[in-house]
C-alpha cells in the first residue's frame, strides 16, 4: 500500500472520487453503536462566534455540512478545500453557499489572521510536513481563532486489523499506522507548538459488524482488493461472523482536538 501522506496516491486513487470516503462512512454509520451521529458531535463542538469565517481543510464530500445544514448560522461563512478536485465537486453539492477551494493545506492560499475556526476532520496523518501545515492554520486564524482537528486513537480496528491479518498477512490498513501519526495519543504534543489550550474531546463508540459484505467493502475501498479477491474476503468474514456468533465488536477511538491561537 502507498503511504497515506503521499499527496500523489491520495489526489488521483484514494480520493479521485467520493466512492472510497463513502464506503467509509457507510459501514460506520451502518454499524456504530453511539446513537449520535459522527458529524453531529463533531458539529456540537464547534465553539465559534455567529458571524464567523470557517474553513475545512481536506473536506472530503462535505459531510459535516451536509448533515449539519440546517444546523449552520446565517451569519457563518464556509470555505470547504480539498486536495482533489473530483471530491469538491461533490462537496458542492453538500452545501452550495460554501465557498471552495482546491489547495494544499501545507500551503494556503488566504490572507493572514482571516478565519475564527479551521476544522481538520480525519486529514492531517494525510499531510507529509504537519509541522507546516500546523504553522499555516495558525497564520490564518485570528487571534482567539480555533483549530478543529479530529482523529484516531493508535489501537483503534482492532479485531478487524486481526481478521484482515489472518485473511492475508501481506494487507495492512492505515488504522494500524504507527505512533508518529497524528493520533488522539501524539496529537497534543503536535498541537501544543502552535496553539494553547489544547483540550481532547473524546468521542466514545465501537462497532458491532453483523455483515461480511460491507466490511469487505470497507477493506477494498482502502487496499483495492480487485472483484475476486473481494468475493474471497466477503466468504472470509461470513465464516469468521459464523464462528463468533454473529458479530465482529470492533474497537472505536476517535477524539477532536481543540486549541485557540493567541496573538
């Protein structure tokens, strides 16, 4: 597999369309055990004045807009960017008073102190130089303005890690990516150089899978498995659920970081 922080594979395979994210959210939403809603909360958190300026950075399909839409203040204006321009187009259509921006986030392109709040949901183990970017939203936050940025914890997808494994010991997922990742256990320490008041929110949720056929759709849409190799592991999983008794319990640690720039 690529590295999950090459601008290259991420821009013209992962993220070239909206299909791999969806799959994605799907098998969550399908299979989560909190009743609340990943973007809900991520939305609940956000502490930001009524007329702000937001930006979202790596954006995706704009979920957190889309599932938050009648959610938003008037007065809020939204920059939603992306590496991958075939993921704007859909962002597009999530939230059509948004403004959009095809970018970098370790080069962007907006004038200093503009925004009251970046969000960084689920992105920033995507970006090879964290520092930089870390240093940029910085420069374009106002004084007081506030970082957004969700992630992972190092043991999340456990037993689906296992099960992969054990279907083929040469797949690695990227929720097995090492401890120098953007994670919920190094993410304060990345954070701390370039905000204060840094605080974790954590968001508590597992999941209890009961079908093979979107796990498999979850482990293709990040190692592109190829329709027999799919099939294999769609037959894999229903023996595996049979043995278990029915259900996969998935371990789930996500969290959002939040930290305010000081002038």
């Amino acid at each position: 597999m690529a590295r999950i922080d090459d601008p290259a594979w991420l821009r013209l395979d992962q993220y070239q369309t909206a299909g791999n994210l969806q799959a994605r959210i799907d098998f969550h939403v399908r299979f989560r055990t909190n009743p609340v809603d990943w973007q809900r909360w991520v939305f609940d958190h956000l502490s930001l004045p009524p007329a702000a300026r937001v930006l979202e950075i790596g954006c995706g399909a704009g979920s957190l807009w889309s599932e938050n839409r009648e959610r938003i203040p008037a007065g809020w204006t939204v920059t939603l960017a992306d590496l991958s321009a075939g993921m704007l187009d859909q962002a597009r259509r999530s939230l059509d008073r948004a403004s959009l921006a095809a970018l970098d986030a370790q080069r962007l392109p907006f004038p200093g102190a503009h925004f009251d709040g970046v969000v960084a949901n689920h992105m920033l183990y995507h970006v090879p130089d964290r520092p930089r970017a870390l240093a940029e939203i910085r420069r374009v936050l106002k004084p007081g303005g506030r970082i957004y940025a969700a992630t992972g914890g190092l043991d999340q997808f456990r037993e689906l890690i296992e099960l992969v494994r054990r279907f083929d010991p040469a797949l690695t997922l990227w929720e097995g990516r090492g401890p120098d990742s953007f994670l919920l256990e190094t993410g304060h320490e990345q954070l701390m150089p370039w905000f204060v008041d840094v605080v974790l929110h954590r968001y508590e949720d597992a999941l209890a899978v009961t079908e093979a056929g979107p796990l498999a759709d979850y482990v293709d849409s990040k190692v592109r498995l190829g329709p027999e190799r799919k099939a294999e592991l769609v037959r894999f999983a229903e023996e595996e659920l049979r043995r278990i008794g029915g259900t996969l319990r998935v371990s789930k640690d996500y969290g959002l970081f939040e930290g305010v720039r000081v002038a």
